[in-house]
C-alpha cells in the first residue's frame, strides 16, 4: 500500500510540475499578447491623433485660401464692428441694379464684406456714404473669428 501511495504521490507531483510549466507558459503567452495589444493600442491612437492633426491643418490651408480676388463698385453704406465673442469689422457696399421684387426700392443691390486690417477700416469710415472701388480676396470658408463673409477688403480708392 505505501508503494502504490509513493507512487500516487510522484505522480501527483509530476502532474503538479507539468500544470506549473503550463501555467507559466501560458501566463508567458498572455502577458506577451497585452504587451503587443497594448503597443497596438498606443501606435493606432498616436496615428489617428496625427492623422487628425494633417486633417486640422489640411482643413484651415483649404479654409484659407484665396478662392478669387477683383474689384466691387458702389456706395459704401455701412461699416461696424459687431459679434458676440469675436469682434469683426463688417461693411455693406449699394453696388446698384434694379430689385424686380421690390419696385418701391428702386436701385437696392447690396454686397456684404469683412475687413481683417485697422488702417483700411479707418480708410473706410472716412469714406463711408461715398462711392468706391474695393480690392476684394475671397477665401473657401471663414472661421468665426476672422469675420461673417468670405470677402476680405485688401484696399480702398475712392471713386
């Protein structure tokens, strides 16, 4: 009977030894596997944070840029500095036409621009109510912060 126990008793052993190995192969194997989700993880976010930053910066070139530049004509009729959180000069020209919906009006065609720079403000309030000629750039979308239209005064004559 103490042999078969002996017996009993090495085997238990060995098994207890192979589980151990097992264990701690699989354990191995886990720890290797969070260890690349983990680096997986980490390359996927610092990639979509950069991809994001490309896209930001893509977006505000593409928001930017000089869509088309010329010349509008007329009365300047308005010139204000207006917004809520982000303060903006903002002007209206009378360009003239005929307004078919409303007779009463007669001439009534009016362009609303924005005006990025301090001195051509000034040029414009000494102006205002006279006619004149507005070098123009337009740009694909305005932020809020740099005004309410996509027309941007570069220059002022007076006609």
């Amino acid at each position: 009977m103490d042999s078969l126990k002996k017996e009993f008793e090495e085997k238990k052993h060995e098994l207890e030894e192979g589980l151990a190995e097992k264990k701690e192969k699989l354990e191995k194997t886990i720890d290797s596997g969070v260890a690349k989700a983990k680096k997986f993880t980490k390359r996927l976010l610092w990639s979509i944070f950069g991809l994001a930053i490309l896209a930001i910066i893509g977006f505000f070139l593409w928001a930017n840029y000089t869509y088309s530049e010329g010349t509008r004509a007329g009365n300047l009729i308005k010139i204000s500095r207006k917004g809520y959180v982000f303060k903006t000069y903002e002007g209206q020209l009378k360009l003239g036409g005929i307004d078919l919906e409303n007779s009463d009006d007669g001439l009534s065609d009016t362009w609303s621009f924005s005006v990025r720079d301090k001195k051509v403000v000034e040029q414009l309030e000494k102006l205002q109510g006279q006619k004149v000629v507005l070098r123009y750039k337009e740009i694909n979308y305005a932020m809020p912060w740099q005004g309410d239209t996509e027309y941007y005064i570069c220059e002022v004559e007076k006609q």
